[in-house]
C-alpha cells in the first residue's frame, strides 16, 4: 500500500465546566473537520469510504478519553485515533479545571488502488 497524504486540519477544544477529556477532544476533532468540506475522495476517484483518517489528540489525561466515541464523528472512511499526552489544563480560582485538547486530523488514500 503507498499510503498518501492528501489533508491534514487542525483543531481546538475545551470542556469549561465538567473536565470532560472525551468531551474536549471530541470538539477538538469537529473544530478542524467543520474548517471546509473536504472532497478528496472524489478528485481521486476514489469512494469517502476509501479515507484513511489518522487523528492524533493532545490532551492532559490521555487515558481519560473514550476513542471509541470519537471513531463516531467521522461519517465515512476509516478513523484510526491516537491519545497522547498535550493540551492544556487551566486551574479556576475556585477549584476545578477548563481541559483544552489539541487535534490534527490526517487524511490519506492508498493511492495504488487507483492504477
């Protein structure tokens, strides 16, 4: 397989209140999706369903983040969702924390399928 990359889009997202790490990066995700509206797949002739999605999400508490529930907001292609150790955790003053996940959402294609 020549896996190619076509896209890549980047994003930013908070939970204010609740500390949601699922809840940040899941916005994060939308925030570099809802940027454009990306037509890939058929300037390659090749099916949405053909995408190869590679999403890396920074966040404070990796292990606190549910990949199953970020696989859901892609409507076609194959999601791969990758946890690391990123973002931002801002104290309040009085107690609590905003979490801020950082994503960079990768599109590819293996090109070869086209010949």
């Amino acid at each position: 397989m020549a896996k190619t990359r076509v896209l890549v889009e980047f994003g930013m997202g908070t939970s204010l209140r609740r500390e949601d790490y699922t809840e940040a990066a899941r916005r994060a995700i939308k925030d570099a999706l809802w940027h454009n509206s990306v037509s890939m797949a058929e300037l390659f002739e090749f099916q949405k369903e053909d995408m190869i999605i590679d999403a890396e999400i920074g966040v404070q508490k990796p292990e606190a983040v549910d990949t199953d529930a970020l696989k859901e907001i892609f409507p076609y292609g194959r999601p791969s969702i990758r946890i690391v150790e990123g973002g931002l955790n801002i104290e309040k003053p009085h107690g609590g924390r905003t979490v801020i996940a950082n994503a960079a959402v990768v599109v590819s294609f293996d090109m070869e399928a086209a010949q």
